[in-house]
C-alpha cells in the first residue's frame, strides 16, 4: 500500500475555470492543443476523445476520466491535466507508453477499453518541473522543431507545467548591450558555440566554440517562439532567463570605470561579473527582462544562477545578502510579478555555503518571489532541503538529476527516489515543499525513472514501488510473462538501486594496462539471459527492442573488460598467440556492438553529427556545429573535463574507440617482437594530440538512419557469448 502524506506549504491560489466542453475548434487553446497532441499520438482514435476544461481542486491541477456514450470523456483543470489523463487512460487501460526518443508502445487494436469506473486524480505538485540548463547542451543542442514537437507531447501527457526554456536568449543579449555601446562584433567572444549553450548561459565560460553565427541566433529565436507557443498553448509557464550579473568582456573594457570581479570555472578562462553595487547591475537586469517580454512574452517566472560551482569573492553575510536583493530588484523593476527560480546545487555542501551565508543569500529575496530548486534528491549527501530548514521560507521543488552528461549507461536509484520523497514528505522540517521536478544534464538511456518520477507527481503519497513496477512492464511491453518479470527483476535489482553512475564500457576508456578482470555482473548476465526468451513474444515492440539493444551494449560492453585483462596478461607474458587472439576477439565483439547499437537511432553517432550538419547554412558553419559536436562528447574542452559526456554509440567505435586501442595494441605488439618497450606516458600524449586532431576532422561516413534487425543481432550474440559470459567468472 502507499504511504500517505499532504503535501504542505502550496501558496493557495484559486483559479476558477468555467466548464467547456469539446475537442478541436472548442474555442479553447488549451483543449484545443490537447485534442491536437492526441491526434499526434493516436491518430486513429483520436476522434474518441471527449475533452473539457474543469475546476481546479483548490490550487493543484485534477484530471477525471470516464467513459460515456461510447466515448472516452477527459475532463481536467489546464491542457496539461487532460493530457495526463489521456497517459494516465494509455498506460492504465490500454498497456500502452509514449515517450520522446519515439520509444513507444501504441499499437492497440479492436475498441477502446469503456468498462471502468471513473478515475479522477489530483496532482499534490502545484509545480511540475523540467530541464537542468545542461540538457539544452548534452541532448537538445541541435534539435529541430519535430524533435521538440514529439519531446513537448511528453511533457504535457506527464503533466509537466514548468519547463525551463532559455533559448533564443542571445538576440535579446544583443539588443541590450546596444543600448550600452556593443556591437555585434563584440559579443562574438561572448556567446558559446550552440553544443555549450548551457555553460555559456550560466557564466562558467566565454566564447568556448565560437563564434556563434548570426544564422544561428536567429534560428534559436524562431523556435524558441515555437516552443513557447505550443507549451503555453498547453497551460504550461516556462522558466525564462534572468541577469546573473555576467558581462561581456568588451563591456567591462567599454566601461572600466565600473567595478567587477572575476570567476573561475574548472580551467576555463575567466568570465567577469559586475558588482552588483553598480547602479548598471540593475539596469541591466531590468533592461534584458524587459527586451525578452517584448520579443517572447513572460509567465513571470527568471532562471538565475549566479554562482554554478563558482564561488563569490566576498562570504560577508551582509553582502551576499545585499547582493541578492539587488539581483531580484532587476526582475522586480521588469516585471512587479516576477520570480527568482534559483538551483540549490551551490548549497548542497557546507563549504563556502554553509548555512548562515545561504540563509543571508536567500533572505535577500521576498519569500513569494523566490522559488529553489533542488537537483539531485536520489541522493541524500547531495541533497540541501534537510540541511537548509527547508529553504528558509521559500517554495521548492524536490527534484531527480538521474544523470551527468547523458552518459549512456544503465543505472538509477529508484530506491533512493522513492526513500528520500517519503523522507520529505514525512518531515515537519520540509518548509513550503510545493513540487517535482526532472533535473536531469541529458535526455538519457534510462526510462524507467523518468516514468517513476512523472507517475509521482500524481500520485498524494509514495507508491509501493514494487507494484509499480509491474505496471511500468504491463505498459511498456503490452504484455507480461515469466520471462519479462524474472529478466526485469534482475536489472531492478542490480541497475536501479543506484543512483549514481557505477559501470562503464571499457571500449570507451582511453586505452590503458587493464590490470582488473572485468566481467559483467550475474544479476545482468541472468537479466539478459531471461530478457532474450521473450524475443519471439515481443519482437516487433519498440520499447523492447531498446531495451535489448541498451541491455546488450551493457553486458557485452563489461565482458570486453574480460578480453582487455586478457590482452594485457599476454603481453606481460610475452604470449603472442595469445595476445592476437585476444585482440582480435576485441574487436571483433566491438564491431559486433556497433552492428547492434546501428539498429536504434537512439544510439547512433551519425544522428548526432547529421543533426548538427543539418542546422548548417553554408560550409563554415557546418564545420562549426561538427566541432562542437564531436568536441562536447570527448575532449569536451580544457583538459579537466575530458570524458564528462562520452558516449556508447554506433559509429564513435569505428571512428574514435578502436583507432585509439588499435594503436595502444601495435606498440604493446612490437614489444613483444622485439621492438621497444611501451612508454605509456608518451602514448597518452600522443594519442591527446590525435584526439585534438579527430574533433578537427569532417566525419565522411556517418550513419544517421538505423538498420538491421535488433533481435536477430541480439540473438546471435547471446548465442555466441551467452556461455562465456555464464561460465568465465
């Protein structure tokens, strides 16, 4: 059974809604666009739908369903309410999932299911968050409209109603430092390359991957309308940008007569922040809010982060204090109804930030006009809620971050997702807990939480996770069998139990001595054991398919752990009968990963660099957005954050992965025939030079469309592996 506990400390706010009924041209946006999406969805039952517009309970959003007069009748409180009735009707009814990545279970046949009782939910979540600034760079940094046509759909149908929406920022930049004297010239070693926006946006760095053409800004500008149309169009109110306080080189060197100070990011150059006792901080901040309205419009809600794993220059508790009072008087100056959306990440340690100087910061800001949110609640040590009295009298949104840098590995703390909500949720100490939220750096490769986390959300207390889980399968797959259950009950046990990142693939690591043996764990060796039985069931299912796909990269992935002890043990040995034959089994299995990963667009590089191809408007600019593509899921930038977003994709083992071992195995062979002795320090310099070298490089044979057959591939591995994999421990 669920635990039960009110979510307290929602502000109150009644919004009457007359009822209206209807589906398209209803004369009501927000059903309107909710009969669109699910004609978008389920195009061929959409027309038996009946939609209408209903009363909030209280403050929090409500959805009903019932069927009537052979009818599906969706009422709810916004067009996000209704969507999530008309997924909550889907998964519940239909054994039936959509997701963004077009990982979806929608094939129903025969009538609608009408015989139930009627549902009606209440959201305790007054807000409903998604996106950290780094998604925009990780996973989105090349989308097009359809990408985010499909990732909106999600959003409304999991009843998302806070996205963060900053782009398209850059041409407001623009028109404010014109005001105060910048050129467009100016600001070129200002704004970040498209793949770094969000680092850019957050003042961490300058002009890294520029310079940023002017095509592209307009190009931002256009969709960001878009994008804001539709989800406002669904009754969502995005999260815009806000002035942090970050100015453009050239403006500090335009004007020296002001004071600033500088901060440092990992090992990135300086950026330059100006005090905020300058009477410009202000009008600045009041300026861009006010040319942002005028080109997008405002929901009144400002993404501010000043000090994103930076610290400031003074730790005086009247300054901080001080300082954000000034911050939010930009906002406040702009828009009399405006509000600090801040992330809680600076504060999650008592370093610098420890409680007093956090208070001081956050007591700068009146307790209406501010809302926190905290990133990363899967994980107790790096949540802040606890340490910070609930936030000192601000609402806040507990959230998950599930993943860094979308990296491509199977993991997750449901766990810990589903322990630490019942811990705030059972706290007197949770101050104005008002919502959750979906913090995560990508779109990642683990759905399973995403749907956790959402189902939340309407949920008024903790679920018993365990039945949760069924039902997760029943929708995913359409059907359940012993096999599924036993297959899945051994990743839950094994991948998602934890929230950090624990397992890598060893064919992604800069080549090294393994010293180790790795081999894939039992519990995922049995789960792909069991998992691969239902192939026949479920073979045409796309969900299953990815799954498959995902679950072999992984397992197949940790066994070449196994064969690179092996290549290291013989060439201790001085054994080259074995060293070939270790090596080439290597690549072998790597080739055979690739072939399998090129099944599913999800895991193709070419996708990646034909997206960033296609925003292009000539050569130059083609070069460019290739860079930052390669360049953002390798070398990244600097030398600290090498790796941060690797990724396990089809084609970056052909193109990047075995070149690098390749070389590694040649000079590891001509030792042992009698060449040299490997320099290993030297190797890695050298193979540094020929990454630097690669993110240069024009890709020539990029594959950006899947093909093959997934289970078939899957198939053949387990059959040629599965023994091993079983009996090599």
């Amino acid at each position: 059974m669920s635990r039960k506990f009110p979510l307290a400390g929602i502000i109150p706010i009644i919004v009457l809604v007359s009822l209206l009924s209807g589906c398209k041209n209803s004369g009501n946006k927000q059903i309107d666009e909710a009969a669109n999406l699910i004609q978008r969805v389920l195009p061929d039952y959409a027309g038996q739908f009946k939609l209408q517009l209903i009363e909030k309970e209280g403050s929090n959003d409500v959805f009903e369903i019932e069927a009537r007069n052979r009818k599906i009748v969706i009422s709810g409180s916004s067009g996000v309410a209704i969507c999530s009735g008309f997924n909550y009707y889907l998964k519940n009814y239909c054994n039936a999932v959509y997701n963004w990545r077009g990982v979806e279970n929608l094939k129903i046949s025969g009538d609608l299911p009408l015989d139930f009782e009627k549902i009606r939910k209440v959201s305790p979540c007054f807000y409903r968050y998604i996106f950290n600034y780094c998604t925009f760079s990780y996973s989105m940094a090349f989308w097009d409209w359809d990408q985010w046509e499909k990732m909106i759909d999600w959003m409304a149908m999991n009843g998302i109603n806070m996205p963060l929406a900053p782009m398209g920022q850059e041409i407001i930049w623009q028109r404010v430092y014109k005001k105060y004297g910048l050129s467009e010239d100016d600001l070129k070693d200002f704004f970040v390359g498209p793949a770094y926006n969000a680092f850019g946006r957050m003042g961490c760095i300058y002009g890294f991957g520029g310079p940023l053409p002017q095509t592209w800004i307009e190009n931002e500008r256009l969709l960001q309308k878009k994008i804001l149309a539709r989800e406002r169009g669904l009754g969502m109110t995005p999260v815009l940008q806000g002035f942090t306080g970050h100015v453009p080189s050239a403006f500090a060197k335009k004007n020296p007569e002001l004071k600033y100070s500088n901060l440092t990011w990992i090992d990135f150059q300086k950026t330059v922040l100006l005090d905020w006792e300058e009477p410009a901080f202000t009008k600045i901040g009041e300026d861009f809010i006010s040319e942002l309205t005028k080109e997008y419009g405002t929901d009144h809600l400002y993404a501010i982060d000043q000090f994103i794993e930076m610290k400031p220059a003074i730790g005086d508790t009247a300054y901080l204090r001080n300082m954000s009072k000034k911050i939010f008087s930009g906002i406040d100056k702009a828009d009399p109804e405006g509000k600090w959306i801040i992330q809680t990440w600076p504060f999650k340690e008592l370093d610098f930030w420890n409680t007093q100087r956090t208070k001081a910061y956050f007591d700068g800001v009146p307790d209406s006009r501010m809302i926190a949110l905290e990133l990363m609640g899967e994980s107790w040590f790096y949540t802040g809620w606890y340490k910070h009295n609930g936030w000192y009298g601000k609402q806040w949104i507990w959230s998950v971050i599930q993943n860094f840098g979308d990296n491509v590995s199977m993991h997750g703390g449901l766990t810990q997702i589903h322990d630490n909500y019942e811990k705030v949720l059972s706290s007197p100490e949770k101050g104005k807990l008002s919502g959750m939220g979906l913090m995560m750096e990508g779109l990642d490769y683990n759905p399973v939480v995403y749907e956790f986390v959402a189902d939340m959300m309407w949920e008024t207390g903790v679920p018993d996770l365990n039945q949760w889980k069924r039902k997760y399968l029943k929708s995913r797959y359409g059907i359940i069998n012993k096999d599924i259950v036993n297959g899945w009950d051994s990743l839950f046990k094994f991948y998602y139990t934890r929230s950090e990142l624990f397992e890598n693939n060893p064919i992604t690591n800069r080549p090294m001595f393994v010293i180790n043996d790795i081999h894939p764990s039992e519990a995922s060796v049995s789960g792909a054991e069991s998992l691969i039985k239902a192939a026949d069931l479920l073979k045409d299912n796309d969900g299953y398919q990815f799954d498959i796909v995902n679950l072999f990269r992984q397992v197949f992935g940790r066994y070449s752990g196994h064969l690179l002890f092996n290549i290291t043990t013989s060439y201790k040995d001085k054994n080259i009968k074995k060293f070939d034959e270790s090596v080439n089994e290597f690549i072998t299995l790597s080739k055979k990963l690739e072939q399998l990963m090129n099944t599913r667009e999800e895991f193709l590089f070419g996708k990646w660099i034909g997206d960033s191809r296609e925003r292009a408007t000539n050569a130059k600019e083609e070069q460019l957005y290739e860079w930052n593509a390669k360049a953002i899921i390798t070398t990244w930038g600097g030398r600290v954050l090498y790796g941060y977003a690797l990724k396990d994709w089809a084609g970056m083992y052909s193109s990047y992965y075995l070149p690098r071992w390749e070389k590694f195995f040649e000079s590891m062979r001509a030792e042992i025939t009698g060449g040299e002795k490997v320099d290993y320090d030297n190797f890695k310099k050298n193979i540094m030079l020929w990454e630097d070298n690669w993110v240069n490089l024009r890709e020539e044979n990029i594959i950006s469309v899947p093909s093959g057959n997934s289970i078939l591939l899957a198939k053949e591995l387990w059959e040629q592996y599965g023994e091993k994999l079983r009996n090599e421990k």
